[in-house]
C-alpha cells in the first residue's frame, strides 16, 4: 500500500487539494503520493518565514546547534529506511543511497559544529591612518533573510541537507522546493525538522510544481536563492531576479586526465576503476561525474583496455540489489535524450567501445572515442552513464583540453609530480581540482561549484553560510589600543 505524504508548512503536516504520484523509475511502480500546497498555503508559508526572519536570527547558537544535531543524529538512526526510499523514488542502487544518507548525517553534523562557533566576529584596527587614531572596528555576519533552497532529483536528501542545514546554521528562514519527481526523501527531512524546537515559521518543505516555481523565485520576501540544477534554468533564474543573491551549482562535463607519469599497472589499475565507477554510479546523474577521459598517448592504448573492462564490469539491474553498481535513469525521457546523443556521435564517426543500448529507463554504460567536436555530447552535459576518450600529447594539451568546456565544475588530475599538481592547480578553468582521483570526489564540508557555465558561489557548509550572510562592520570610538 503506498502512502501520501503531506507536506511540512510552517513546521506542521499540511495537505493540499491536489497530490502528484511518485513512481520508481526501475520498474515504474507507485512509491507514494506526495501532497502539493496550494497558492494560499505557499503565501502563508512566505509569510512566515519572513514574520520570524528577526526572531530566528536572534536565536542563541546552542538552540540552533542542537536543532541541527537532532537531525543528524535522527537521520543516521534511520539509514536503512531513508536509503530504501531514496532507491524506489529516484532509482539510485541501495550502496550510494546509503552513502548519500551518510553524507547528510554528516552535512548536518558539520552545520552544528559550525553553529557553534560562526559569527564571533573580526576585530581590525583602524589607526593604520592617523584619522582612525582611538578607533576599532568590529565585523560580524548577519543573514540576508529567508532563503529559497531548490533542490534536484539526483541527490534527493543530500542536496537538500546543503539547502537547509546552513540555514538554520547562520539563523534564515528556510523554504525548500524538492524536486518533483522525488519529494519524498525533502518530505522525510521535514518530519526531522518538526521534531526539534525550532520556532514556527523556520522551515516549509513545499513539493510546488515547476511550473509555479516563478511566484518563489520572484517574491521579494525571499532575498536569497539557492539553486541546484542545469544551467539553463540556473541562469533564467539569476536573469528574472538581478537584485537577488542567487547562488548557482549548475552542470559539468567532468574530465580526469591521466598523465604520463601515471603510468604503472598498478596507476592504470587504480584510474581505471575509479573512472569507470564515477561515470556510472548514479546512472552518469552527477554533476562531477567522469563523462572525459584524456589521456596522454604513452598510456592511452593501455588505459583505454582496461577502462572498458572496468566499465563492463559495473553491476547493472536491481537497484535495491547489494551488488548493483548502476541502475537506472530517472525517466524514459532521459534514457532516451542519452540514447540520441550516443547515436548522433556514433552517425558522426565515433567510435563505439561497449555499451550504447537502452532498455526503457537504462542506459548500458558506454564509452566512445573519437568523439567529433561537433556533435551534442562534445559540448553538453550528458547526465548519464555515457564517458569519452581523447588522447593528448603532454600536460600542455591535455590542460587545454580540459578547458575546452563551457563548463567548469571540477576535473581529476592522476599525476605524481606535484609541480604539476600545483601547476594544475593553477591553470585548470574549474571550482576543484583533485589530484590522484576522478574529478567526482566531493567532502561536503569544502567548497563545491564551478566557474563558467558551471555556476556562481558556493556549498559546502561554511561556504554556503557566508553566502546567506553579510558582513556588517561596527566601528568602536574611544578606544585606547
């Protein structure tokens, strides 16, 4: 028996007069019905937030710190079921959604501890000139006021802990719109939100269809705007709003380049695996995942060989299967947007390695090369599990290669040499940079977006906090230093 799940509006269960069905895009039954506000409920939950914006940002740290802990600690006793509905509402085989489920336990530990000790303020003299002579000034942070968090399907819980936990970290007001096709997971975190004792008002959890996301993006009561999705509809956003601070974590098309001196079987082994498991472990549904691989030509032939044995290899089929390592797309539409762009390169003269086959909402991994630049997949994000090869002659091409994007989210560098590390560092068009792994690494606690077409500002906890906060300086007179 599936449920329907009301909606969290202004910290208590609400339902609406209308509801959308959720389904499993592995075999398309009905996980759950999923209550949807009503224009009057999404007016009063506004209202709230920015009637309580003043109160909330008064609220001693402690109470937000235990609040914040709370969910932690609730979200970490209920992996188990909380990852089961993370796999029958987005498709995501059970072993990532139980990482995901890990990863927002600890999101919310770290907005707690960052709670604690966020905003204790700078000092700076200020009779470095003789006219600031006896005077001190004091900078703090403050919130801007209630935030807009919009979430995408492709880390259901996650995504939105980046939203939410450094919201109630620095004291905003909190709306947060999951992303339709998977609101359970944003609708579970609104229970745990409910248990604490945060005041009324602080957060809604409202499942609004896109096509009335407008009226949130544009209602002045929400001066911050946190947006996790494609670039297209990232910059429509940031274009319909420009006196609004819109922070944008939009696409990539993650390259990891294998250098020459990464060049051992046990090197080759290691990239292999680690390329063919982040093109394909959320279904390529990730904005890091590997979708280039450029290789140097001193181990491009060897490399190649052992990527498509590791990508053949990849466990395919159930999701709520242990031993499955991909499953499926969130739709039929996105299988099949996937499945025309590999034909369209395949038509265009690439070369098909493995894979290039759909069956309804999967995709098989599949890996190309001699990919013609002016096909789709050459310049767009695939957001599947689709990876290319290009081979490069020394760093100089393969760092231009990298760059060779619209997009700039992170890339993976396999290197020994620290000069180039540093180097890479230094020259790469992207937010990150990881050296020795795939580009789809990510700790939550540190700075993540992109540069580009990859989007403005950043998440990652603290990163996140001093995007919904500003700086407001005191200056102290009389002061005798």
């Amino acid at each position: 028996m599936t449920t329907n799940h009301a909606f969290w509006l202004v910290g208590r269960k609400a339902t609406g007069d209308d509801s959308i069905d959720v389904t499993s895009p592995w075999d398309g039954r009905l996980i759950g019905t999923a209550s949807i506000p009503t224009d009057t409920q999404v007016e009063e939950a506004v209202a709230a937030a920015d009637a309580v914006r003043g109160e909330f940002a008064a609220t001693p740290a402690h109470v937000r710190a235990t609040a914040l802990d709370h969910v932690s600690r609730r979200l970490a006793e209920r992996t188990e079921e909380i990852a089961r509905l993370i796999s029958a509402e987005n498709g995501k085989p059970i072993k990532w959604a139980r990482g995901e489920v890990g990863r927002a336990v600890s999101v919310f530990r770290f907005a707690a501890e960052e709670a604690r000790r966020f905003n204790s303020g700078e000092t700076q003299r200020l009779d470095t000139d003789a006219g600031g002579v006896g005077r001190l000034a004091l900078t703090r942070r403050f919130p801007k006021g209630p935030i807009l968090g919009i979430a995408p399907f492709n880390f259901p819980l996650n995504l939105c802990a980046h939203k939410v936990a450094p919201a109630i970290a620095v004291g905003a007001p909190i709306i947060l719109k999951p992303a339709p096709a998977t609101p359970l997971s944003a609708l579970v975190l609104g229970e745990l939100l409910a248990e604490t004792d945060l005041p009324a008002g602080v957060f809604s959890v409202l499942p609004v269809p896109n096509d009335r996301m407008d009226a949130l993006v544009q209602d002045e009561r929400l001066p911050v705007i946190s947006f996790t999705g494609s670039d297209k509809v990232g910059y429509s956003i940031q274009a319909s709003v420009p006196t609004k601070h819109c922070t944008l974590e939009l696409g990539g098309n993650a390259a990891a380049v294998v250098l020459s001196d990464w060049s051992s079987e046990a090197d080759l082994d290691w990239a292999a695996s680690r390329i063919a498991t982040f093109a394909n472990y959320q279904g390529g549904q990730s904005c890091i995942s590997v979708q280039r691989v450029i290789a140097d030509v001193s181990v491009y032939d060897r490399l190649v060989a052992k990527v498509v044995a590791a990508v053949e290899a990849q466990g395919k089929g159930d999701p709520m299967d242990d031993k499955t390592d991909v499953g499926p797309l969130v739709s039929v539409d996105a299988a099949k947007r996937v499945e025309s762009w590999v034909e369209e390169a395949v038509n265009a003269g690439a070369k098909l390695l493995t894979g290039g086959k759909r069956d309804g909402t999967t995709y098989a991994p599949t890996v190309l090369e001699n990919l013609p630049s002016g096909v789709t997949l050459a310049s767009e994000e695939v957001f599947g599990p689709v990876l290319t090869l290009h081979e490069v002659d020394g760093v100089d091409e393969a760092f231009a290669a990298v760059n060779d994007s619209k997009f700039g989210l992170q890339a993976g560098v396999f290197t020994h040499d620290m000069q180039t590390a540093f180097r890479a560092h230094s020259e790469l068009e992207v937010g990150g940079v990881v050296i020795g792994d795939a580009p789809s690494y990510r700790a939550d606690q540190m700075p993540y977006g992109g540069v580009k077409k990859s989007g403005v500002g950043r998440e990652g906890v603290r990163f996140a906090m001093d995007d919904y906060t500003y700086e407001r300086v005191m200056v102290l007179t009389g002061i005798d230093l």
